[in-house]
C-alpha cells in the first residue's frame, strides 16, 4: 500500500501542485479514520521501516518532498500528529522537506539546522485551530 502511496504522492504533486495534494491526502486519510481503515496503530519507527521499504520498491526516484508528504500522511493516519517541512538553505541554494513527529525527524539531512522553513503542513485537525 506505501509504494501506492508514493505514485498517489508523484503523480499529484507534478499535476495539482504539492498543497492540493497534500489536501487529498488529508481527506483521504480522516475518511479512513472515519470509517475505521486507519488500520492499527503503528509505532513512528514502524512507520519509518514501512516507507523505506516502500522506497526500495518504487521503481522510479522519489524526491524528498514526495517522501515527506507520504510519511506526513501515514504518522497521522496511524495517530502520531506530524508536522511536514519545507526548508531552503541559501549557500548553497537547497530546498529539502522533511516531517517532525514530536521530535522525531523523518528525511533529516545533515545540516538541517541551517533550513529556513518557508512552509508547514500542521498535524490533521490543528489547521482548523489557526
């Protein structure tokens, strides 16, 4: 179902742009709770071993932002309120994504510190308390 997720992932941020795909995925992902396909509870290291798994199957290169848009949405599914990040460095000139589960860094690179975050996805349900 992750590698799913990755295609889901490229295909929507190459057509609808990485914030309408993230709202998709934000749909997707309380309908399922919703109904009661969020699936059980998994550990963030779970969650972390389940996308790099995914990543050794998709057969094409996935970008960081891609990366964390799919862990964005399973810490969150699976009840781990995940914030993503999207950063730029400017010597030299890098963006990089990556998500904070309560201090738990997914797609951390190093240097990170160095990122000015220019935009965040907030956990499902805090974007309503803004």
């Amino acid at each position: 179902m992750t590698a799913h997720l990755f295609l889901l992932s490229l295909a929507g941020t190459r057509w609808l742009g990485p914030e309408r795909t993230a709202e998709l995925l934000r749909r997707l992902g309380t309908a399922r709770r919703r109904v009661g396909l969020a699936g059980r509870h998994n550990t963030k290291e779970a969650v972390r071993a389940r996308v790099l798994q995914a990543l050794r199957r998709v057969p094409l290169p996935i970008e960081c932002l891609d990366q964390a848009l799919v862990t964005w949405y399973l810490l969150n599914l699976k009840g781990h309120p995940a914030t993503l990040k999207i950063g730029m460095r400017l010597s030299p000139v890098i963006g990089h994504a990556w998500v904070d589960a309560d201090g738990t860094l997914f797609g951390e690179i190093p240097g990170l510190e160095d990122f000015a975050i220019v935009n965040e996805l907030l956990p499902w349900g805090e974007e309503d308390e803004n």
